[in-house]
C-alpha cells in the first residue's frame, strides 16, 4: 500500500486538533506571551481498489484512488513524571505524556474501544477498523498441525539467537523467555481490519537521537559538550540533553539538567523500540494481535527533519542494524517493522519557537511551554491533563487516572474479554490473567506477554543499548 502524502497525514492530524474545544489548547497569557507544545496524532490510511472518479464503463484503466484518511488519536504534552513519584503512582499517574507516547496510548484506547464495540455485537458482527479473528488464525482449531511446525521454527532460531549473544541478556524471566518448547502465545480475539495503514504525524522533531543535531544547533556556542562520567548512580549510561558527543545512545527525559531525573527515556528511543513491538501496549496485546499494527511512516516538519539524525536513531543503516534478521524470529506475530520518516511542509500554530542562532523571531520570545497536555479519540474520548492526571484532581487521587493509565486499560481490556468470553470466543488463559492476577506486576510476567518481552530484550541487547527499565509502579492491584 503506497503510503500517503505527508502533507495530508499532517493535514489529517491538524485538522482533527483544530475541532477541539478551546479548553485543549495552549493559551496567550495576559501579559501577551503564549505557550507553546507539542502535538502527535496516529492517522489511519485506508485504500479502495479503484477511484470513483472512474465510470465502470470507462475503456480507461481504473485510476488508483487516493487513500482515505482517518486520525484516530492525538495528544499534546511535553513533561514526564519523576522516578522518586513512580511508587506512588499505583497505575492511576501516566510517567510520559510527551505528545508522541500519549498519542500512542490514546491510540490503543482508542483501540480497545473498537475492540468493545465489536464485543458487543457478538461473533456475527463487523467492525470498521477491527475484525474477528479466525479459529486458525487463534490456533484454536482448523489447523491441526501448526503448534508443531510453530515449535519446529522456534528450535530452529533458537541457535541463531544463540550465536548472536540474544538468548541471555538483562531482565526478568529470563528462563520463561527463553523456552523455546512452547509456540508463543497468539490467541488475541482481535486483529486490526485489512488493507489500513498506520501513520504518525508529530509537530517537532522526537525528543533523543533524533533531534541531536537540532539541539547542538540551537545552542550559542555549538561545540559538542564533553563527555564525562554522570554523577547518578542509578542512570550512568543514559544521559539527557547533555554529551553531545554521544551520538546513537539512548537517553532519558527529561533534557534539562536542572529538572528531576527520571528514568522515562526519550521518544527517539521508544518510536525506535516500537518498530520492535507494535503500536499496541502491553495489556492491549492481549486483545489485538500485533501483526499489522506497526507504523508506515512518521512525518516531521520539513525545518526539523534532519536525515542523519533519523537514519542513524531508526534505520537498519544505523543503530536499529540486525534487528530484521533477528526480528524473523521472534514469534508471537512480531517483526521488524521500519517506518520511514518523512517531512512536511505544514507547521502547527501552537509549535515551539524554532531558535535560529540564538534568535526566536518577535513571536517566539518569552514564549512558555504549556503545563497541560490533552488526549482525543475518534472513539469519544477527551481529556486535559495536568501532572499525568485529570486536570483538577490532585496527582495521586485515584479518581484522577486517565482513560490512558495502567489501570483503566487494564480495566477495560478485562471488560471487553469478559463480553468475547459471553460470545465463545475469548481465550481462557488470557481471561484468568486480567480476573485474577493479583498485581500489575503479575500480570505482566505471564506467558502471553513472553514473547513481546523477548522482543524487547533483543533490542535493548543489539540496538538500545544501556537501556535502563523504568520500574517502581508495578506493585498493585485493582483492590488497591
């Protein structure tokens, strides 16, 4: 499926934030200042066999139409939340809601209430954007002999993984990971419908490697930083902003020196991780099957798009090289799949001054980053956030958590397979994990989730390098 103009992927997302309420966006303060921040959408390409502009009794060949296009989600933000806060959060506080990764976590609400719609309907019923999955394509009949041919193809990777330092690496499980006598699971009730792509339209350049090059540029004096030993113990190989020698590292949010560390690491690395992974989050893979929920492209402004910079933090040519090879083998339904990046000529209003030499135009100066991050989905979600929760509830309340946060998803998802288990449909073990696992933490190291965390590990271990997981709000229950 050929992928669409970039400009209309940024229109698409544009246009979509331009039809929210006044409440979503960034203000203009009274003293004339305004704020700034950034924006991401996820955009769903659909294509049609032929253009309707086209009459059936034409002696012309059908004329491609073009695809239709679809924003699904989108988000605003720029902050993160502070390690020393995270045991606190108990699943109702977001750690990241920079634009880029809220995008994608109202894209999987979005998802799981596509998923519900179709619950709802019953075994007979048709989504737009999400189907049934088949019996085979479930392993639940139909195909009696593919559990063996899937063991056979895992022992037979099994010595690839071997041979490139793969089978063994940082982690927890590491000897569930690493089982190979088992197929991987695979038996989500729902995968995305056919012919749909996937695409992200974000108004800067991600936060990390992929904006290097921009950084170094915007400072006055431009000669890269040194590199000298971090003075945290508990980050010595991610750095932020800083180090501007390291280039291809994984580093950590947020880039100021002066803010509170956290271990949240920047969206270069995430959208890096998530050509690995799918869109889909942890708990959404127990409902959506992950092949073909990876990103086509990203589409950047034009002035921010710098193809080094990006070639090296996502592309097979730089730091993510190996990863296909690898990925082949991953089982579960996973791959590697690339995005390309691409740039636009279109500008968000409420875009972050570009600083050209020091200089930020008339406009730009003394313009402020806005507190507030808003979420929308085409499924009727919306919310304003304020320090990772419902604006105007305090930050640990537990009536605060957004409709995005570990545990109103992991709510969700237990309701719409409690509705497919009604329909006959649902897979036993994934129903017993979202009922009666005790904790998040539980939860998550079950089988379902094994092969997604082998896939992970893999490319921390080959490509993202010294990446440091971000734990402490694991530890809780929904009776919590």
């Amino acid at each position: 499926m050929p992928a669409p103009h970039p400009d209309a992927i940024a229109d698409c997302v544009l246009a979509a934030f331009k039809a929210l309420p006044a409440k979503c966006k960034p203000r203009r303060l009274s003293d004339g200042r305004r704020e700034w921040v950034p924006l991401a959408g996820i955009v769903l390409s659909r294509d049609t066999p032929t253009s309707s502009r086209t009459p059936p009794t034409s002696p012309h060949a059908p004329v491609p139409a073009e695809p239709v296009l679809t924003c699904a989600a989108l988000a605003t933000g720029s902050k993160c939340l502070p390690s020393a806060k995270l045991p606190l959060a108990k699943g109702n506080v977001l750690h990241d809601w920079h634009a880029e990764i809220l995008a994608i976590r109202a894209f999987n609400r979005w998802l799981v209430d596509e998923c519900w719609e179709l619950a709802r309907l019953g075994r007979e019923g048709e989504g737009r954007w999400v189907r049934w999955r088949s019996e085979v394509e479930r392993g639940r009949g139909g195909d009696h002999t593919s559990v063996e041919r899937e063991s056979e193809r895992m022992q037979s990777i099994h010595a690839t993984r071997v041979s490139n330092g793969l089978a063994k690496g940082e982690g927890h499980n590491e000897d569930k990971l690493d089982d190979d006598s088992n197929p991987d699971w695979q038996a989500q009730p729902f995968a995305l419908a056919d012919n749909i792509s996937l695409h992200l339209y974000v108004s800067d350049a991600p936060c990390g490697d992929a904006s290097m090059e921009l950084t170094m540029a915007a400072q006055p004096d431009a000669t890269p930083w040194p590199t000298t030993p971090s003075s945290s113990p508990d980050m010595p190989d991610m750095p932020g902003r800083g180090h501007f020698s390291l280039l291809g590292v994984v580093r950590r949010k947020p880039g100021r020196a002066d803010a509170p560390s956290t271990l949240s690491k920047s969206c270069s690395d995430k959208l890096a991780l998530k050509q690995c992974t799918s869109l889909l989050s942890g708990v959404g893979s127990l409902l959506v099957h992950p092949g073909g929920v990876y990103l086509g492209s990203v589409v950047v402004p034009e002035e921010r798009y710098v193809r080094g910079a990006v070639e090296r933090a996502f592309g097979v040519g730089g730091r993510m090289a190996g990863l296909g090879v690898v990925g082949e083998g991953w089982g579960g339904g996973y791959g590697f799949g690339a995005f390309e990046v691409r740039g636009t000529g279109r500008v968000f209003e409420y875009c972050k001054p570009v600083v050209d030499g020091g200089d930020v135009g008339e406009e730009g100066k003394g313009a402020v980053g806005s507190n507030l991050s808003a979420l929308w989905t085409r499924s009727g979600k919306l919310e304003v956030l304020i320090n990772g929760v419902l604006q105007g509830r305090k930050q640990f309340d537990p009536k605060g958590a957004s409709c995005v946060s570990r545990r109103r998803i992991w709510e969700s998802v237990r309701e719409v397979l409690t509705t497919v288990d009604e329909a006959g449909l649902c897979d036993s073990e994934a129903l017993r994990l979202v009922r009666d696992c005790t904790t998040y933490e539980h939860l998550k190291a079950c089988r379902p989730f094994q092969a997604r965390e082998r896939v992970k590990r893999d490319a921390r271990n080959l490509a993202l390098r010294a990446w440091t997981r971000n734990i402490g709000d694991a530890d809780w229950g929904f009776n919590d």
